[in-house]
C-alpha cells in the first residue's frame, strides 16, 4: 500500500513536469511566430516593440504585395528608424478610418501612413519632423479633362476623394463642406477605379499615389493636372499627445537617418532633409 502511494506521486510528479514542459515549448512557438511575423522587425533583434498602425492601401508609402505582406516606402522607413533607434517594431495594417482613433486610444504606439502634418491634427496628436513633402493632384479621363480648381468649380460632376485626407479637405474647401457633388471613398485606389469606370468626374488626392497610378495603369487613360491653389503638405509620423519619450525617440532616429541620407535613398525627391 505504501509502495503504491509513492508510485502515485512520483506519478502525478511527472506528468505535472511534462505539462509544465509543454507548456513552455507552446509559449516559445508562439514567440517565435511573433516574432518572424510579416510587418515584424528581426526576431533577434533587441530593445522595446513598438505597435505600428497604418493603411496599407496607398502606394507607394504603404500596401499589402503578393505574399500578404506590408510594404512600401513608409514601411522601409519605420524599419530602418527602428534600426537606428535600438527598437522593434510590430506593424498591423488596421485601416485609415480607425488609425487615429487607434492612437488616441492607445491601441497603436504610433501610425505612419502618409499622414499629414495640419495645425487640426496637431491639438490632438503629436507628430515627428517632417520626412516627406507632398501635394495634391487633380485626376481626370483624358476624353474628359480637369485641368484646374475652377474646372472643379464650374463643373456639375462628381468629385473622389478619399475619407478624412487632407485632399478631401481642400475639395470641401472648393466646392463647400456639403456639396453633394463630394464622393468620399475608403481609400485612394477606390477613388480612382470609380473614375476609370465613370462613377466620378475628377480625383483629388496626393501627387505621389496619383503619379504611380497613372503610371501603372496605362489603360486606364487618366491625365493628371496641378494648381498653383495645392499648397505643399508634409507627412510625420503621428503619436499619442503628450508621449514626448516615443517623440523624442522618432526624431532622434529622424535625425541621423537624415544625415546618413537614408531619406533621400528611399523617398527620393520627396524627402524631406
């Protein structure tokens, strides 16, 4: 009978090291597959990770390639800046529409998605130096040019734009907050589909989405047409307001990827130095 006892607890010994065992080989499979995750940085890389949120629906800055994951110039920036700075960083593509809300929340650390730098968004977010200069276009069908804001103006036809951007800002501006003639869209490529197919009369958004897609969709016959009235915009990387630590952090890494010309090597002309 002793014997038996003693069986049975060496027993229940065992098999509670076995379960603890498995337990640990569980929880290290789960953290390598973090860690090799796409829109993950190296997983032996060192230092805090940091949750980035964006749109991956904007190319060139931000998109989703064939293998599902998220690249694109915004993409190559945030890693390199993680590199610089002794960070990781976690990047989840949850949309344009949530990703303010996303930071206000403390959901995401930060966001960069070709974000705009405007005094209306500074009361409640906090954003880097400036890394990339943009403005916006006007895209038409060629069989139906835009050439101007008074072409805009003066026409009866709907105009794209997409959802909360600084060029739906400026057509609101142009044509009134409410004018029914105002087509917003979940994103930019959206827009510009529902022009090629007629759905709408003229695009507004930013030069350098604009430019890629003209130049990839050669069928699509869209012409495009700047105005001396599209001020020069500038695109940050947006955080919580009042997190000055990760601020601190961004423009430091900022700063020497400038003078490596880091900026320059991956926006080109755009960069901001």
């Amino acid at each position: 009978m002793l014997r038996g006892i003693r069986l049975s607890k060496r027993s229940a010994f065992l098999g509670i090291l076995v379960f603890a065992l498995a337990l640990a080989l569980g929880a290290c499979g789960k953290g390598q597959e973090a860690a090799n995750s796409p829109g993950s940085t190296a997983a032996n890389a060192g230092g805090k990770v940091y949750i980035v949120g964006t749109d991956a629906a904007y190319k060139p800055f931000e998109y989703v390639n064939d293998k599902g994951e998220i690249v694109g110039t915004d993409i190559e920036l945030i890693k390199k800046l993680a590199e610089i700075g002794g960070f990781r960083v976690d990047i989840r593509n949850i949309g344009w529409d949530a990703l303010f809300q996303a930071v206000q929340n403390g959901e995401v650390d930060m966001a960069i998605s070709a974000i705009t730098i405007t005094d209306e968004r500074k009361k409640t977010y906090d954003f880097t130096q400036p890394y990339f200069e943009a403005h916006q276009l006007i895209v038409s069908r060629a069989d139906h040019p835009v050439r101007s804001v008074e072409d805009l103006k003066n026409g009866t036809f709907p105009v794209g734009v997409q959802n909360g951007t600084t060029g739906h800002e400026v057509v609101k501006k142009i044509l009134g907050d409410t004018n029914p003639r105002i087509r917003s869209f979940e994103n930019t490529p959206y827009a510009l589909k529902e022009l090629e197919n007629g759905g709408v009369g003229a695009v507004v958004a930013d030069n350098a989405v604009v430019d890629l897609y003209v130049k990839e969709n050669p069928g699509s016959k869209l012409v495009t047409a700047d105005d001396p009235m599209f001020e020069k915009e500038y695109y940050g990387i947006m955080v919580k307001k009042g997190n000055a630590e990760l601020l601190n952090l961004l423009n430091s890494a900022l700063d020497k990827a400038k003078k490596q010309g880091l900026l320059k090597q991956i926006f080109g002309a755009g960069a901001v130095e």
